[in-house]
C-alpha cells in the first residue's frame, strides 16, 4: 500500500516537470515569466528568479553553460522576449522582408506590464 502511494507520488512529480518543460511558460508572480528552465523579469534572464522559481539545481545547469545575453530570450514556447524593447513577440525570426514576428501582446503584458502612456521604454523601467 505504501509502494503504491508512493509510485503515485513519484509519477505526480514527474508529470509536473514534464509539463513544466514541454513549453508551460507561467507567472508565478507579477512581472515575472518562467518556463522550465529560466525565469525573467523586466531586467531580464535573472538566475536569483530562477533558483526561486525553479530551484537552484535547474538554475545551476541553465546558467553553467557560459556567457549569454540577459537582456534578449527565448522561452521554451518559442516566445520571444527583448527587455531593451521591453516586448515580447510570437517567436525571434524575421520574414522574408525583414520584420520581426507580431507583438505577443499576453507575454509583453505579464512581462513588462503596461507602461505609462507616451513613456518611453526605458522610462518605464525606471532607468
């Protein structure tokens, strides 16, 4: 009775971390997106959200891999996020004419919230 409780269990867990890496990019707080291997604010990729979201061995292995920009990602949805343009779009590739993907008005909102009217980007990021 005990194995199979905890076979039920175990297969919980691992369900959840499937689902969590099969592109469910979420908010687990206002201003803040994470899939299942990175979180993000309005500053961008932070390995202090990720180690409080997704807990420091995920944090650990997404951050191991060397240097990389901050400030422009891709969640596993293949949504597209850049924090010097504070929007996120569909996905990071350009068309045949050389425009970037349409806006992701969800993930901009959840991301970067809405800034004031007529601000600038940087403005409204208090910078």
């Amino acid at each position: 009775m005990a194995f199979a409780a905890f076979a039920a269990f175990a297969l919980f867990l691992a369900a959840g971390t499937v689902s969590a890496r099969a592109g469910g990019v979420h908010s687990p707080t206002a201003g803040v997106l994470c899939d299942g291997y990175i979180c993000a604010d309005k500053d961008g990729v932070s390995q202090g959200l990720t180690e409080r979201y997704l807990g420091k061995k995920i944090a650990a292995r997404s951050f191991s891999r060397g240097p990389f920009d901050h400030s422009a990602f891709t969640f596993s949805n293949g949504v597209f996020c850049d924090v010097k343009e504070c929007l996120c779009r569909e996905d990071r590739y350009f068309n045949a004419k050389g425009q970037r993907s349409p806006v992701s008005a969800k993930y901009t909102r959840l991301l970067f919230g809405k800034p004031a009217a007529g601000a600038s980007c940087q403005a409204a990021r208090g910078q």
